[in-house]
C-alpha cells in the first residue's frame, strides 16, 4: 500500500475519531448532561470544532492528496477514501477563514434570534439574519463551487451530485399529483377512526414496547443506546456506538412508538456499516437522503403497512389492553395511517409531507436566484400552504418561523427529506418484487430478511457508489417519482374508500 | 493584564477543556457505553490524549513562561496559573519522547497482565512487567525531578511537595500505635452487632435515600449526577457538570450509601471551587491527599459519627422498616463502625486502613531504594499483613495482587490516601472546637454549616497555597498524627469497651 496513503488514512482516522467524541459530547448535551453545564460544554465542543478545523486544513493532507495524484493502482475503496477527503479538504480549506468565522458567528446568533423571534412570533426580527444568511451561503458557495449555482452547492453538502435541475421536474410531478390526493382525500366521507389512540400510556410501557420492537428489527443494544431527548435523533460515536432517543407523551404512546422505529431505522443503517475501515469515509453513510430512506423504510414502507400491523397489534393491545378493547386490526392499520393536513413539517404524515418540503425547497430555490425577497415570506409561505395543503398558519410561529434549519444556515438541506421517501419507496418496490412473500415473513416475526437487505444493499455499500449508482444497482431504475406517487395513491385511496 | 499571561491563559484554558471531554469520555465508558463500544473508545480516547500532550509541550508554551520570567506584578491568582503550567509544562517536556512512550506502552500493557494474573492468582506473571515499570519511573523521576530521591518524584505527582523523610515519621507513629489498638479490638469480648444490616434492600429505595443524603450534604444536582458504575467514583467535565457513581448490592445497603457520601464529599469540593477562572490550574483541587480528606471527612468524621446517625437513622429506618425493627440509634452507630482486619484494602474500616497503606508504601519505598526485590513481594506482603492485622491472605489474588495502581505504574498514590484521613481529622478538629454546637446543628438536619466552613476554608482556595501552607492555615498545626490517633483511639476504646 502507498505510504502516501497510509498517512492519509491515519489522518482521517484521527478525524473521524475527534468526531466520535463531538458526537458523544452533543448526545450527552441532549440527553443526560445537568442544565447547569451548558456553558463550559459549549466551551468544550467549540475548542473540539476548532481542532478538527486545524486538523481537517492542514496542508500537509493537500500535499498528501496532490502526491496522491500522481499514483494510480489504488482499489475502489481507496480511490473512495482519497476522493472524500479531497472533497473535505477542498470545502474546508476554499473558504477564507473570515468567511467561515463570520458564518459561525451568525448562525450561531442566528439561532438565538431565531428561537426568540419564533416564541415571539416576530419573523421582522428573524428576516434581517436571515437575509445576511443568504449573502454568506452564496459568498461561500461562490468559493466551494464556482461553477454550481449557488442553490446547488448547498444542496451539494446534504445529497451530493443533486441539483435543482434533477430535483425540480420530481417534485412538480409529486405536486400535480399530490395536491390532487390531498383534496380528495380531506373530501372523503371516509375518516379511519383513531380516538382509541388516545388514552393514558404509562413511560415504563411505553419505552419496554419502543424496545423489543427496535430490538426484533435488529437494534444490537450491546452496540448502541435507546434514551430520551426533548427532540428524537440518532447520534453516538462510532458503529459500535450507536444512540437512539425518542420522547414520550403518556396522552399518546403512538408518536414515540413510530419515533423509536424511525430512529431504528437511522440506527440500523449505522450498525450495519461495512466491517472493514469503519473509521473512514468511505464507509460511512452516503448521503442525509440516503439516510431518511433507512428511517423511513422502516416507519412508512413497513411499519405503517398491513402486515407490520398485524404482528404488532396483539403486542401493542396486550400492553395497553384498557385501549384494544374492541378494536380490530384494520381498525389500528388504518388509525396509523390517518393523513390530515397541517402547519406543522414534523408532525405531517406521509401525503402531505412532500408539500412542506417542496413548498420550503421552492422558497429557498428563489431566495438564492434572487426571484423572492425575504420580507415577503411569511405571505408567500402562507399563499403556498393554502394552495398546497388548503391550510392556512394563524401565526408566523406555525409557519415560516417552525423549523431551526434556515437559523442555523443550512439551507439545501430539506430536499433530502422527501428524496429519502422517494429513495425508501423504491427500495421498497424493489424488495417486494424480489420476495413476494415478505409481506407473510412480517407477520410470522422475522424482520431479518428485511434487514440483511437493507444491510447488503446498501448500508455495506458506504459511499462506493454516488446516490444515482446506489439507486441503479438496487433497483435496476433512476429516481423515479412514479413508484412513490403509485405506493401513496394505491394506500390512501383504499384507505379513504376513493372510488 | 500582561499579554503574556493572557496568552499563557489562552493555553490553559483550551486543555482544561480538552481534560473536561476526556472526563466525559471516561465518565461515559464507565457509566453508560454499550460494552461493544470498548475498542473505539478506546481509540478515541487516545487520539484525545495525544492531542493534550501535543498543546502542553508546545515549545511556544515554553517561550511564554520564559518571558513571563522576566515579568512581575502578578496577583497570587496569576502567579500561581504560571507556577502551576511551569510544573506541567517541564513535567511534560522534561522526558524523552521515546520514554514517554515506552511507559504508556508498558502501562497499558501491564493493566492486561495484571488481570489476568489477578484472576489466575499468578503473581510470577506479573512481576516482570512490575520490574519494568519500576525501573522506567526510575528513569522517568531522573528526567522529571533529578534532585529528588526517585519515589519522592512519584509521590509529588500526586502529593506534591509531600517526601519520605516527612511521611515516614508519620506512618511509623502511626503504626507504633495502631498496631496495639487494633490487636485490642480483637481481643475485646464486646463485638457491635451488625447482623440488622444484612437483608434485602431494593435498588430503587437505596437509590432514593443516597439521593436524599447527598442534595441534604449540599450536592447540586442541576451541576451534577449520581448513576451507577462498577467502581464508585467521582469524575465529571467540569465544576459545573460533576458525576458520582455507587455501585449496589441488594443484600447490604450501607457499602452503596457511603459510598454515595463519600463520592457526594468529593463532588462538593469540584462543584464548590473558586467562581473566577474555573478553566485554570490554580482553581483546581489541590492535591489527591486534600481531594481525600474531603470525602473522608464526610464519610467519616460526619457520616460515622453519632449525630449524624441520629439524624439520619429515622429516615433510613423508614425505609427499609423490616431491617430496623428494635433497633436503636446507638446500635446502628456501632455497627456501622464495625472494626475488624480484612485481606481487601477498599473494604477496610478506618482503623485498619491505614495499615493496608503503610504496607504498600513501605514496599514502594523499598522497591525503588533497591532494598526490596519485586519477587519477594507475596512473601514480604504476607509477613508484613501478619504482622500490621493479623491476618494473611489465603492467596496473592487477595495480596499483592489486589490493587490496579502498580500495574499503571501509579508509585507514590497510596500514601495519600492515609494523608488524607490525617488532613481529615485535623480539619474535623478544628471545625469543632470553632463550632461546639455542630452535633447538635447536624442532629436538626442543619450540613450547610460544614460544607460552607470546608467551602471557604479548602475548596475556594484551590492552589493558592501549598498541603502544608493550607493545614497551617486551616488548623494552625502542621501535619499532626496525634490527631488523628487521638480520634481513632477516643472513638474505637469507646465502641469496644476497652477500658
């Protein structure tokens, strides 16, 4: 092996095991560390960011890199490996320090203004931030990738190689098509009756069933952690370190319950990496898109299908017997599966998801064109909601001012939201074309096929392949809206009873 | 402000940060990481102290406190940051690379020898790595320390300024008179009665009332936590993010809650240090010895005593009632001062305690004079257990094998534990003859008056002062073992009926 490139992989080694320990320190901030800590922690990780700043510039990995150049002979994961960190070393170091300073600066400030002016629901204080934002997101843009528009190479951070001239033409097909759903579906006569998910749900219950649950998918508990945060997430350290939260409401055990197999689903993907060079990029997870298409795999493809519904059932009507009185299956499949516009992106289900992605991904698509202004959001936002979703927020606080991404300056980040449920739908289609006795595996209890397909497909993929190659090789197909629009309107018109 | 010293602050504070991560990292490994993780952290954590050990030799340090020479006019707070990074920077600087090396090899390599010898009762495999370490700290003290006797450099690692010619005088009175007192202990016909401690006592109740005592003793729990590890211990990220653990057995209670108060003790002297420069050396806990006598002085000098069982023993007799039917205060007070010789140095009582110091620092003492050889050591430790407690272990599992310090290479820790009982008692000394009423404040529930006094008198001083200059300070004696036997003999003459 070239020494150039052993001492580039004891470089990214070093990397990926200082950003274990971020990882380990922000899920202890969010989990378990005393409230009165949160200074010296923010101490703590702010000298942490800005070793693996130093570490991750140093110009010694560009010499590396351009030694490397020179030399061939490298198998594909380590070309892989030689390209990330390019990748890295190139956004890292582009960008003029006063530029990655100033940016710091404002999102972290960004945040603080924003949590206020959302409490508030004041967005005219959250706009000049937000503007600024954007100035500092195009000025870095120019400096990363000057030949991508400057949309484009946010987007690029999130779900690699996408552009807005991939993405737009999938979602105007979603919305011609979803909007039309949505309608008919808020028309139907036809409501599944859910007030039996409704009740008095202890923790203690509530946490034994999110855990057999994640364990039967295949969540190894010696490899990883279920706890509680204020919002769920999958964080950790390392493969062998993998932490899922979740929060409970004992007025409702159903959001945690999905909240536990989603995050499984994050969990799995993590757990599931390739054995070898676990500590380098190239078998790290693809990309946020690829991500969500695991957690939502595992929510909406399975979880919220028939056959999901029919295992668990008993199990869940055992646990909280005083609420299953009386209630069939069907009766349950179809409660979990109630589709409902709202102001809300996270507490959407999976129809009318796609329009609050879309309707953010369009807004930051003009914002960064130049094609809308800031100060006429919250209109704009509320015009789109009525015409997307036929809701309208009362309030800023519900709509334009919901979500922390834009406070923070990640923008391009939403599309990966519904590419992954675009992604997950195929997959989906795909497995099922290849065992079409999956659905009666399910019920029998064995996830296991489920999840070593998964596993073999693409967790052990890493980053081998770009997201077109990984969706190619699966599914024999491109990204493709269609299956999803099918899988959607397939389930919900039968569910609503539309014709 | 010198704008030396703002750098040379600059410095500090960035690796007491870094020191804060590798609290949590341990605290994490210990307390809370699936056991699948072990590698990775492990990895982590070394690419963690490597980074620490690369920023506290950087030779721009060493140009800082050069020019720093050259300055005055510092206040006692700065002084004693610059004398503090001094002492770690030429700790640090001092040894050769190489050796630096060679002993973090063999330390952790001698860890993995010595549990498995431990386990199969093999001392012979141990001994050479013991052999090694002792002539590696051999060499290290020459670099560190060249004026000093080599075990005098170990000992002022963690008992700085502390040397045999002050420590052995000491021990040898303390052993003239311990040896008799415990020889009369076991010869008194009077035994306590402590049967009503054994039972079975849920986890959850024993929980509750460690919870209780320790928020009463002043432990803040928003700036801190209590969980469960194998070995109690107190470690944390920060004075503002401290972490005690106990450990539980159902069949005895009183091993977990003093433990909680013990570990509660040292957690108040991190949470209670100096609100100014809380990232600096000289607002850090003195020495390992003061760090001890805190805790014991809990544990101890307050919690075995009399008024604090008083107090307490209605709430613990509530709850666990079926233990403590029939009991009375005063019988709870001396089981719980039960003195009897055992093999295990951690499951000592105060009394004997000592002795299981004495030993191992006159065996340390003479390892590194020459005068003892390290495969004499099962035989010299049986002799020497013989003749302190009467007893002798059964096999070197229980003797010379017992203890993990050796097998890091950690000479020189054990006398402070016996340093710190003595700075204990002295300390409980003066409290009480400037407070005559503290029993009686302690029976009503009242601890705030101890943690304050030890708060302005210990914890606020942080490095201000040195061991001796403290105690002086503090009791206006020096280092005084009479002290200490006086409280021993005064209390166990009493509880045995000895004359």
């Amino acid at each position: 092996m070239s020494s150039n490139y052993q001492k580039l992989v004891q470089r990214l080694e070093e990397t990926s095991r200082l950003g274990g320990i971020m990882g380990i320190l922000h899920w202890d901030q969010e989990v378990i560390m005393p409230t009165g800590a949160a200074d010296s922690r923010a101490k703590q990780m702010g000298v942490l960011a800005g070793i693996i700043h130093e570490k991750s510039t140093d110009p010694a990995i560009g010499e590396l890199l351009d030694n490397l150049n020179q030399e061939n002979s490298f198998n594909s994961f380590e070309r892989c490996n030689i390209d990330e960190a390019r990748r890295d070393y190139e956004m890292e170091t582009k960008v003029p320090k006063s530029l990655v300073m100033e940016l710091a600066e404002l999102s972290s400030k960004g945040h603080q203004v924003w949590v206020k002016a959302r409490s508030e629901n004041r967005f005219s204080d959250f706009a000049p931030v937000l503007s600024q934002l954007i100035e500092l997101k195009k000025r870095w843009a120019e400096y990363v990738s000057p030949n991508l528009h400057a949309y484009d190479a946010n987007i690029d951070v999130y779900e690699r190689g996408m552009k807005t001239d991939d993405i737009t033409p999938v979602f105007e097909r979603l919305k011609s098509e979803l909007i039309p759903l949505i309608r008919e579906i808020q028309a139907s006569d036809y409501k599944p009756d859910s007030a039996f998910l409704s009740g008095d749900f202890s923790v203690d219950k509530q946490e034994a069933l999110g855990r057999a649950i994640s364990e039967e998918m295949g969540f190894a508990f010696d490899r990883g952690r279920m706890d509680v945060s204020v919002h769920p997430f999958c964080g950790g350290s390392h493969p062998t370190d993998v932490r899922i939260t979740t929060r409970y409401r004992t007025d409702n055990f159903i959001e945690s319950l999905y909240a536990v197999i989603h995050e499984t689903g994050h969990g799995l993907y993590e757990q599931g990496r390739m054995k070898e060079g676990r500590d380098l990029p190239a078998s790290e997870a693809l990309t946020m898109g690829v991500h969500e298409s695991q957690s939502l795999f595992w929510e909406r493809m399975i979880a919220q299908n028939r056959p999901f519904c029919k295992r668990y059932f008993p199990l869940i009507a055992k646990t909280f017997p005083e609420n299953f009185n009386g209630v069939s299956v069907d009766q349950f499949y179809e409660a979990v599966n109630t589709s409902q516009p709202s102001f809300i992106r996270v507490e959407a289900d999976e129809v009318t998801y796609p329009m609050h992605v879309i309707l953010r991904y369009e807004i930051e698509k003009g914002l960064f064109d130049g094609s809308i202004e800031v100060k006429t959001l919250p209109e704009l936002w509320n015009s789109k909601m009525k015409e997307y979703l036929g809701v309208e927020p009362p309030t800023d606080t519900l709509g334009v001012l919901q979500d922390t991404h834009w406070s923070g300056g990640a923008f391009g980040y939403f599309p990966s939201y519904t590419l992954g449920a675009i992604y997950a739908s195929q997959f989906y289609q795909t497995l099922i074309d290849e065992k079409p006795d999956l659905g009666k595996e399910i019920e029998s209890g064995n996830l296991a096929t489920i999840r070593e397909w998964l596993n073999q497909k693409i967790h052990q993929k890493g980053r081998l392949l770009s997201v077109p190659e990984l969706i190619k090789e699966v599914t024999g197909d491109n990204l493709n809206p269609t299956v999803f629009l099918n899988y959607l309107k397939t389930k919900y018109r039968t569910i609503y009873r539309l014709n």
